[in-house]
C-alpha cells in the first residue's frame, strides 16, 4: 500500500512516500521510498524543490508564481523526472496530511469530507500560519490525484483527553465558552514517542505514569496516563510553556501588556519577539540552536551558560509541575532534536530528580542509540530516548483508516 505523506509549513511543504505492506503494520520504522520539500524561504526570487529518492537528492528551482505552491510539480516527481518511484499516481492508496490544529472536536486521524474541511477553515483564526496551507494542501491533491481517500491527523487530537482543570485557564470562564482554552500541539509526536517508550521498558502503555519531552525547536512536554494525555504544557497556542529555540514559553502575562502600554510597542512586534527573538536565541544572541550554546558555553561565554542554566531549570520545574497529577513517574521520555541528541539536557535535567530514585546510567546517556533506555537497571524511573518519527506515525494512521475506515 502507497501512502503519501504530506506536512505543510507556513513557508515550507514537506512530503514523503512510504510502501507498506498489506499484512501486518511493521513493527519498525521503514524509510520512506520518496521524499520531498519545497522551500520557499530560501531564495526570493524562486522555490527549491528537493527530492530524495533511489539514494540521491537533486534540486528543482520553482517560479514564484507556481500555482498551489508548487504542490503539483513536487507530486509530478513520483512518477517522471531524475527518480520515478511510480507508475502511474493513481498507485497512491491514501493520504495523510498533519493538521495542526483540530480545536477539541477531533480526538483521533479523521477521512476528510467537507465536515473537516470546514472545521480546519473555521480554525484558521487559531492557526494563522497552518491551517490555510493545510487546507490549500488538501485542496491540492483533490485537484491532482482526484478522489483518493485523505486522512487528517490532528496535532491536537493527542490532547483532547486532557480533564477540564488543566483545560481550562483561570480567567473569566465565558472566554472559555469562547474556545480560549488548553489545546497542546506536538500531539503526533506526544502519542508515537508514549507507544515507543513503552515497548523499550517492556510494559502496557495503559499500565504507566509517563512524560514525553519533545525537544526540537519547539518544545513540550506530555503527561500521559493510562495511555492518554491529562495535561500537556502547550496552551491555546504553541507559545506556551517550556523555554524553546526561539519562543519564550510561560512568562508573567503582564509583560505584554506592559511593552504595549508603557513603551509603544505594536501588538504584531510583540508576537514577533516572543515567537522569533525569545527563548534560547533571546538569552544567547546569535541562535537558539543548542548546539551552538553548548559549544559557546564550553568555551566561557556567560550568556550561553545562562541559556543553558535556564533551559533546564524551566524543564525541570515542568516536568515536576506534572507528576501530582500522574501520581508519581514511571518513565521519562526524551524526543525530537534536543532530547535524542544533547545528553548535557538529558543529563543535566535528571539530576534534578535523584529524590524520585532516578539514577542515568551516564555511560549509555553519553552513547545513545536513537530508541534506547538509558537509566540504571535499578533506577525509580526508567528514562528512554525515542527517535521522532512524525510522518511514520501519519502513515500508520493512514494504514489503519484504509484498513477499517
Ligand atoms: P523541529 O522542532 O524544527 O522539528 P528538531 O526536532 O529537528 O526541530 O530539533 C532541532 C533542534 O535540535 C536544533 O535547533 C538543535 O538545537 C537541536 N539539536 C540537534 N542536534 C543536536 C545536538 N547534537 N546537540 C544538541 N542539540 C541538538
């Protein structure tokens, strides 16, 4: 079975094939037989297509004036050009778009019908710089490939299982009635990593007291009980939370208020610097890349240390923030960019719950293999890293839904 994979960004479209067998779903990851993404902020003057097929990559320069993005010359490359991988396009089974925001209507991978369609428009006001490209998208391939089935996967789905009290945020509750509410993003990813670090330890997903780190450029966590999430740190929207690349996470609500109404600064520049010029980039200067604070930081430089410093005070105090309501902790789970590759995070992060009998096994931190335990044997909490593997997580839905739809 062909299952396209489509990721649409407010600047870049991101897709890839997979070949999955009828049978059983595999039980892991394959490597997708096509890939490809079209970038529009690279260069002014045109879009870069890049495709990755047959073990080589090759470039194809885009006009700006390509219609639907450039979506209909990225799907051509499946079947002509440098490496075909298909036939005919007609061999696609299904396709499944990542949506990001779903509000709190759809808890699981949903075909789309105009029902959907409609509710990923009506969302566009949550999700300004997703949800049109999403749906763009989805009208995209009708226009392409026709009537094949298409599926959504929500990254709020994850998260529609989170209780009122961690839902609801203390401010006058008619805003509530008007949809100002938790939803948590990183849902894909929140599930897939939960599933994944239960099969490392061995044990039913439903019988453990976990939280997913997702550490990439944005960041969050998820606490997840029984198998479903009960509180994530992601809000109304992704700005909430752990200190991330280039986004603040939680601050005093009043600063806003106070850069707006005391110096003059607009509403639109306020929302560019908690989002772009904030977190790790804010604290450090020239990025928010953690690779570059710790190579800064080793050699002496003050604000990368305190960046760092931050970072993990910020995770710590979430991940603690979490545990009352799981009942204590199980499994700790680190994912995406941040939490598979920088064991100064992990390392740094857990030393701050050797009172909970938490005890990494340094040796394996230092050296992890992506999808890994990597606590002691004895330790009161099992600490795994998982590798991110969103668009492997959409096609397994997709391959459920063209199974039992
Ligand atoms: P996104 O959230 O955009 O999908 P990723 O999950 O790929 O991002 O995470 C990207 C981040 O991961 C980078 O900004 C970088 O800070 C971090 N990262 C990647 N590799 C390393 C590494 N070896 N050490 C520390 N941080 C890393």
């Amino acid at each position: 079975m062909k299952v396209l994979v489509l990721n649409a960004g407010s600047s870049s479209q991101k897709s890839c094939l997979y070949d999955l067998p009828e049978g059983a779903f595999p039980e892991t990851a394959a490597e997708p037989i096509w890939e490809a993404m079209v970038d529009w902020g690279i260069h002014p003057d045109y879009g870069q297509l890049t495709v990755t097929a047959q073990g080589t990559e090759h470039e194809i320069r885009l006009s700006r004036d390509t219609p639907n993005h450039g979506l209909e010359e990225m799907l051509a490359t499946l079947v002509q050009g440098e490496t075909p991988v298909l036939g005919a396009l007609t061999e696609i089974s299904i396709v499944g778009h990542r949506v990001v925001h779903g509000g709190d209507r759809y808890c699981q991978a949903t075909l789309i019908d105009e029902a959907v369609k409609q509710t990923i428009e009506e969302l566009i006001p949550l999700a300004p710089n997703h949800n049109p490209a999403h749906l763009e998208e989805i009208l995209g391939v009708e226009a392409v490939l026709g009537d094949v089935p298409q599926v959504a996967v929500f990254d709020t789905a994850f998260h529609t299982s989170i209780p009122a009290a961690a839902a609801t945020y203390p401010i006058p509750y008619d805003w509530f009635e008007k949809g100002i509410r938790r939803y948590g993003f990183h849902g894909i990813s929140h599930r897939y990593c939960a599933q994944q670090a239960a099969t490392l330890v061995g044990k039913p997903l439903e019988s453990l007291r976990m939280i997913t780190a997702h550490l990439g450029n944005g960041c969050s966590l998820t606490a997840v009980r029984g198998g479903e999430s009960v509180n994530t740190t992601m809000g109304f929207t992704p700005l909430e939370g752990l200190m991330m690349g280039t986004r603040s996470g939680s601050i005093d609500p009043a600063i806003p208020l106070y850069l707006m109404t005391q110096m003059g600064v607009e509403a639109s520049e306020v929302d560019r610097l908690l989002n772009k010029q904030s977190g790790l980039k804010g604290i450090f200067g020239p990025s928010g890349d953690l690779r570059e604070i710790l190579q800064a930081r080793e050699g002496g430089d003050e604000r990368a240390r305190l960046a760092f410093e931050m970072y993990v005070l910020r995770l710590q105090g979430a991940i603690a923030a979490l545990i009352p309501q799981l009942g204590g902790l199980d499994v700790l789970a680190f994912t995406a960019g941040v939490g598979e590759n920088s064991a100064a995070v992990r390392s740094a992060t857990c030393a701050g719950f050797e009172f909970l009998g938490l005890e990494l096994d340094e040796s394996k931190n230092q050296g992890s293999a992506k999808n890994s335990r990597i606590s002691t044997a004895n330790s009161g909490v099992a600490v795994v890293v998982v590798h991110a593997q969103e668009d492997w997580a959409i096609a397994r839905e997709c391959w459920q839904l063209a199974r039992c739809p």
